[in-house]
C-alpha cells in the first residue's frame, strides 16, 4: 500500500513523551480520527535555537485506518522555518517595540534578509493572527476583558497571542508562549500566502 502524504501535525516538544504516545495509541490522525503509529522519522534539519546552530530529526507516524503518513513537528518550531518559534517571536515583539529589521537581526545573529522576511509575512498575516488568537482568548478564559486596540494591528496580533498563550497556561498547562502561538496555529504562524491559520490540536 503506498501511504498518502498529509501535512504535519504539532506535538510536545519533549520526544520521550511524543514516542510514548505513539506506541499507546495516544495521537490521534488529523485527517480521519484513527490511531498513528510509529512510521520512521523526516528528514534532518539544520535549525537555530537561541543557543546556536541545532540538528533535529521530527518524527513521522501514519494512520492505522487512512494510512496516510504525518510528520510530527515539536511545537518549538514553525513549519518551513528554520529557526526556533522563540527567535523569530523575539523578532517579532522588537518590531513591535519600534526596532528595525537590521538591529533585530543583528542582536538575534540571523541574516538581515531573513529577520525582513518574518516581519513582513507576520504583518501580512497579523489581522487573521488577531482574530485566532483573541477568539482563543475567550475560548480559554470566557471572562477576559476585551483587548484594546494598540496603534497598528501588527500589535493587536501579538497582544491577543500573548494573552491567549497566558490563558492557555492558567487553563490547560505550562507552556512557553512562542511554543503555545506554534501549537496553536498548526505550525503556521508565518504561513505563505493562502495558507490557513487555524487552531489545532
């Protein structure tokens, strides 16, 4: 049987716990709702984390009833990024305290044209962002008090992620707020255009 190919699924960014999960059943496939199993492992990849360089290899597991295969993507990343959900978020809130894109990537060491990129594609996205994000506000914590508008939506986007990621603690468990924006936008926080940001599990 050849097994179909579906996009990743986000998961702990702990592997022990992730590999526990998939040998007692305990992922769900995202397209049909049956058991993943253990399937091998994606392909290396050359990351940046705030320490330095990285190699990481996710995870792959396919689905008992839809045989469809997923890559299992830590929450400490983004999907087709290759630094952590952590840098590019530190980038992200230095843009909106006023910084430029050459300082930002000059004190987070990344390359100039990269840092742009982040910055553009979030503005691109920062309304659909806002909306996600202050309806999981509200979904985790029914009596938050309204986010007030700051001077651009790029700002609204991140306080209504902040909030939320700070909701999502209180609610549901321990989670740095970068790792909770990527697990709660499916890894797609900084998603090419037509991509979907959507709440996922």
């Amino acid at each position: 049987m050849v097994l179909g190919v579906h996009p990743m699924l986000m998961v702990d960014t702990d592997s022990v716990v992730v590999e526990r999960l998939l040998l007692t059943g305990g992922l769900a496939c995202p397209s049909c709702g049956d058991v993943l199993r253990p399937w091998g492992h994606a392909r290396w990849r050359a990351s940046r984390r705030e320490q330095g360089a990285v190699r990481h290899r996710p995870r792959r597991a396919s689905c008992r009833g839809c045989a469809k295969t997923h890559v299992l993507l830590p929450a400490a990343w983004l999907s087709r990024r290759a630094d952590a959900v952590s840098v590019i978020g530190a980038a992200l809130l230095a843009k909106a305290a006023g910084s430029g894109h050459r300082p930002i990537a000059e004190a987070l060491g990344c390359p100039a044209s990269t840092v742009r990129g982040w910055l553009r594609r979030f503005g691109g996205r920062a309304e659909d962002v806002r909306v996600l994000f202050t309806r999981l506000l509200h979904s985790l914590d029914p009596m938050a008090g309204p986010i007030l508008p700051r001077d651009c939506v790029f700002a609204d986007a991140l306080e209504a992620l902040g909030r939320a990621a700070a909701a999502g603690v209180r609610r549901l468990s321990p989670r740095p707020p970068w790792e909770f924006a990527s697990w709660a936008s499916g890894g797609l926080l900084l998603a090419a255009p037509g991509g979907q940001v959507s709440n996922t599990s």
